[in-house]
C-alpha cells in the first residue's frame, strides 16, 4: 500500500487523509497535539514538528512527505530531504512562505504586483518606512501570525507607538501599504510531477477580524482576462520553485488589476468548497500530485459557498434540511475564535445558491471571532 506521511494533524491533514484513503492510500500524521483532528482517520505519532526524531518516525516507510501548514519549521523537512526522503512541495517554497520580506521579494522578481512595503527592524526605521508608503498601513511581523494575528494597524503617524509597542518585541517586522480593493479573492492551482498546471476558479473571500467568514466559488464577475493573469501568477510561482501539489496566493483586485497578498504552499481555507463543489478537490489534487499521479479536472459543479464555523458548529440536524448544504466538524473543541467545521452549500446555479446560503447563514449561532 502507498503511504504518504503528512506534517500536521490539524483539519487540512484530516481532509487530505480524507481524500486519500478512498484512493488505497495509508497516511501517517504528526502533530503536537494527540486530539489532532487527522488522528480520528489516521495513524497519528504525537510529538513537536520540530522533533527530528518524531519528523523521521512519521515519514518511516512513506512513499513522499508533505505538510498541511506553511508553519512546519522548514529545518525539519530539510532534514528530511537531507536524509533520503522526498518531500513535497520543496522545503525552499515553505521558507518563501515563512518569510512576508523574502516572499514580497520573490512575488516581484516574478512580476507579481504587492502593495507598497518596507522592512522594519527599528523603531526609527518605522518612522522612515511610514514617511515613504503613508498611512494608513498595516504592521506585520515577517514571520507568524495568522488569522488576523501578529499585526497592527497605522491609521496615521501618531499610532505607530502604539503599534510598536504591540510587535516590535517580535523582532523583524514589515510595513505593508493598505490596498484600497474593490474586494478579496484567491487562486489554487496545482502542480504535478511532470510540471503540468491546473487552476480552480477564482474564488471570492470575505473576513472579518482577519479571520475567513465566506468563499464564493466561482466568484461572480470574473472575465476570462482576470482569471488568465491570477493562473499566470500561480503558474509563475509554481514552475519557480519547481513544485508539486497545491498551491494557494491570496490576492486583493482593484479594477483589471490583481495584488498579490501572501502565498500559502498547502490547501487552503477557500479551498474547501471544492469538496462538493468541484470535479476534483484541492485535497484529492493534492495527494495525487504529491504521490506523482495524475491530476484531475478542476472545473467547478454549478455554484457553491464556504461559511466557516468560528467557536462553535451547530448540530448538523439543524442545517441538513436546506438543500444543498454539506456539513464538515472537524472534531476540534469548542473555543473562541477558532475554526472548528465549515458548512458548504451547493447549487446548480448562482440563483439557486444565494437563498440557500442566507438561509445556512441564518441558522448558524453568532460565532465567537
């Protein structure tokens, strides 16, 4: 049997388990955590990503290595590299990742817009960077920080103290321009082995608190001239890093134009819709081109929507009676802020979707984030 070990248990590595095991797949799970969710369909080892001795464990007998979080210290899969493994994607894409300064600097080197940036290692060097992007800016620590964590917004000069304060005892920070979108969208594309592309639809992004509330995919008003440039940008990061498997870059559009945000080298978020809601979903694409298979088609099934469940998820009895709804738990307790299922929702046509979806919406409780 093929196994594929897979850094991280959280709810990506369930679903990527998810979709392999139909496929006569063994998976192996690392996480620090023995409730990870991948551990209620998986084989789990329960020990740090950064522990060379369970990281070797995990991968013992696996077929290819990959990881479901771009927060996987880079020195363990080069470890693995070095000693014999085959990790996908490249520990090089995950460092990119790990890195806003190193990562805006590859997304221009490709010819990828970004927003206005600096990099801030001192106090003076804030006043310096805001004097040349202006405010309103948002400071971000190069590394970490997700779902809205580690940054601060700059609505004038006066609030950069208050903003060092918060992050400068992080240590190298950037300073990012605020990009005045028309609205949030992201591109997941997948690479195989033998360096063929294959991009979803377009997706449409909404957050709240920094954290994703609802994807709409495919997204409306798209022309195929904007979804070409966003599988442009996708395929320029992926045949740079010579990858392999799914990819995600976040982008804001204002007009025909589209910013590059941050990359992600995983499945992600505004991905899960294509569960249901595609031919294939990003998770089975991923397995599949990790292991050197061949991809499959990406199209879009009629219409859908994502909504994550923030804190808590409702009883699935009380949403399974609207049609076209799907319900996924990913068996993460209870918290404030945390993402603990998502509800896709399904249609043949956009008409069909939005009561559907304001109906799904109307029976979840008032999350936590």
């Amino acid at each position: 049997m093929t196994r594929l070990a897979i850094l991280g248990g959280g709810q990506l590595g369930r679903m990527l388990a998810l979709a392999a095991i139909p496929m006569g797949v063994e998976i192996c799970s690392l996480d620090p955590t023995g409730a990870a969710p991948a551990g209620a369909v998986s084989e789990l080892v329960v020990g740090g990503l950064d522990d060379v001795v369970a990281v070797a464990r995990t991968a013992a007998g696996a077929s290819v290595v990959t990881y479901e979080w771009e927060g996987v210290p880079a020195t363990s899969t080069r470890h693995l590299e070095t000693h014999g493994s085959v990790v996908r994607p490249s520990t090089r894409a995950l460092e990119v990742s790990q890195d806003r300064a190193v990562e805006k600097t590859t997304f221009t080197a490709l010819q990828i817009p970004v927003a206005p940036w600096a990099a801030v290692d001192a106090r003076d060097g804030l006043d310096s960077a805001l004097a040349r992007i202006g405010s309103p800016a948002i400071l971000k620590t190069r590394r970490g920080g997700y779902d809205g964590k580690g940054q601060a917004i700059i609505d004038s000069p006066d609030a950069a103290d208050a903003a060092w304060t918060d992050l400068g005892p992080a240590g190298e920070l950037v300073l990012e321009g605020m990009v005045d979108f028309e609205r949030e969208l992201s591109i997941i594309a997948v690479r195989s082995v033998d360096g063929e592309v294959r991009s979803w639809p377009l997706i449409e992004n909404q957050h709240r608190g920094g954290i994703l509330r609802v994807s709409r995919a495919p997204a409306l008003r798209v022309t195929p001239e904007l979804q070409e440039l966003a599988d442009g940008y996708a395929s320029a990061v992926l045949h740079h890093f010579d990858y392999v498997g799914v990819l995600t870059i976040e982008l804001f559009q204002v007009g025909d134009a589209l910013i590059a945000n941050e990359m992600a080298p995983r499945v992600h978020n505004s991905g899960h819709w294509t569960i249901e809601g595609a031919a294939t979903s990003q998770f089975e694409n991923h397995v599949r081109a990790v292991l050197g298979w061949p991809l499959g088609r990406t199209a879009a099934i009629g219409a859908s929507a994502m909504i994550n469940c923030i804190g808590h998820i409702p009883e699935p009895i009380d949403l399974l009676g609207i049609e076209g709804v799907h319900v996924h738990a990913y068996g993460k307790s209870a918290r404030p802020g945390r993402k603990v299922g998502h509800v896709t929702v399904t249609a043949d046509s956009v008409a069909d979707l939005e009561p559907r979806l304001a109906a799904a919406l109307a029976a979840l409780p008032a999350d936590d984030g």
